[in-house]
C-alpha cells in the first residue's frame, strides 16, 4: 500500500504539486470513484487507478546493479555526504529505486536497487540468507586456524554471533570472504577478530549476481529473478574472479 499521490508521481503522472490541482479537479478516479486526496491508500496490485478517464498502468519492477565506488554513502538522501543515489540514473530515480543493504562509505562493489518491494525484503531477509561475497585485502596471511573461526560462527562482542561463514585466503594479504548476512562492518570486524585489520574491501558477488568487470561508477539492469536464482550458494570453491591487479582468484 502507498498514497496516491506518491503512485501517480512514480507512474509519471505529473509532479507532486501538479498533483494537487489534477486530483482537487476531481480527474483522478480508484476502482471508479472520484478521490481528491493524495493522501489516500492504493494497492498497485489490486486497485484500478484513472486519470481523466486512462487507466494508470503500474510502474515497471527493476532490478539494477551498481559498481559502487568509495567516497560515496548508501543513503537516499545524507546531508553533507554523495549518496550512492546521485549515481542512479534520472528515469531509474524517477521509479523510486531503493537501496538494496548497504555497503559503507569506504566498501567498493557491487550494489543493488530495487523498486519491487517483495524482493527488497527477500534480499536483506535475515531468514533468506542469501549469501554474498567480498574481496578483501588486510594486514597478516589468513591461515587454516582463521577458516575454522569462520566456519564455526565467530563471535563480535556485544552479543553478536555470525553465522557460519567461509574464507578462502588467497595469499599474503589478500582473501576472499562468503557470508549469508549483513552485520554493521562484518567482515570488517571478522578479519580484524582475527588479527587482520581490512585495508580495501569490495563485495564481487550477490546471490547468483556477479559484479564482473563492471566499471566503478558504472550500472546496469538485470532481471529481476538472477539475484535469487539457483545456484543462490556462491560459498563454493572453483569460481574466478579478477582482483584489483588483474590477478587470478580461486
């Protein structure tokens, strides 16, 4: 459910204070009925929506990926601060898009937006566990006895408990981290629980979503069912990725 107002501003209707004059003139109609208040609750799903006698068709669902760079805060609005949403297209903004989680101010990588809402809620569902993954680089060499911390659920003081969660290190310096949920800097915390304090982080995948060789700054749409689509499980080895000098992953 949504005022009515906000539902025909997203369908491109007209502006906000368009609106007011437009439904005050009695020319907006749901399942038949004159409705002059834009305060008014619709369901896109259910309700019949009329503008001078044309039917309002319900805006489209979108899925878009983003290659989030640093410097900029998963917000729709953050005074004093570049939110990630000055780097949404004007149409895709236009269809009200919403951030997908978060990923913090100095995190790289791949960001979704979504306008549907059910997958909006599957997606950072704690009960869904779509798992996610994260290239990073930290002081010190990930070893056998870190992996066994990960995989039993590694505890981060204040009550919080991971789940279990799988590293893969990958060098000196250089690992690859899955997990099924978004703790505040969790990965961050993870590897500095550790002894390996996080120096660059970049999330690469998201369910059956890679980030690939997007560029930084750069989006693009994708269809609403890959994120969720079997083979959700990413935590498997076998998988290349192209790390920050061009090097081999797994």
């Amino acid at each position: 459910m949504q005022r009515l107002d906000k539902r025909l501003s997203e369908a491109g209707v007209a502006s906000r204070r368009e609106l007011k004059a437009i439904l005050k003139a009695g020319r907006v109609q749901v399942n038949g009925e004159v409705v002059r208040s834009g305060e008014r609750k619709v369901d896109e799903t259910a309700d019949e929506i009329r503008v001078d006698g044309v039917v309002v068709a319900a805006p489209r669902q979108v899925l878009w990926m983003l290659h989030k760079p640093a410097g900029y805060v998963t917000a729709t609005e953050a005074p004093r601060e570049r939110t990630v949403m000055e780097l949404v297209p004007e149409p895709l903004r236009a269809l009200d898009l919403k951030p997908v989680g978060r990923l913090d101010k100095d995190t790289e990588g791949l960001l979704l937006f979504t306008n549907d809402g059910k997958l909006l809620h599957d997606l950072i569902s704690p009960r869904r566990h779509v798992w996610k993954r994260y290239y990073a680089e930290h002081e010190g060499r990930a070893g056998p006895e870190d992996q066994a911390a990960f995989a039993a659920g590694m505890p981060l003081g204040g009550g919080e408990t991971c789940l279990p969660a799988v590293l893969y290190p990958l060098g000196p310096g250089r690992s690859l981290v899955d997990l099924r949920e978004g703790m505040y800097h969790q990965v961050r915390r993870m590897l500095a629980a550790r002894g390996m304090p996080v120096t660059y982080l970049r999330r690469i995948a998201f369910g059956g979503l890679e980030l690939g060789d997007l560029p930084p700054g750069q989006g693009r749409e994708v269809a609403l069912e890959t994120v969720l689509s079997p083979p959700c499980d990413i935590a498997q080895a076998g998988s290349r990725w192209v790390l920050r000098d061009g090097g081999d992953g797994l």
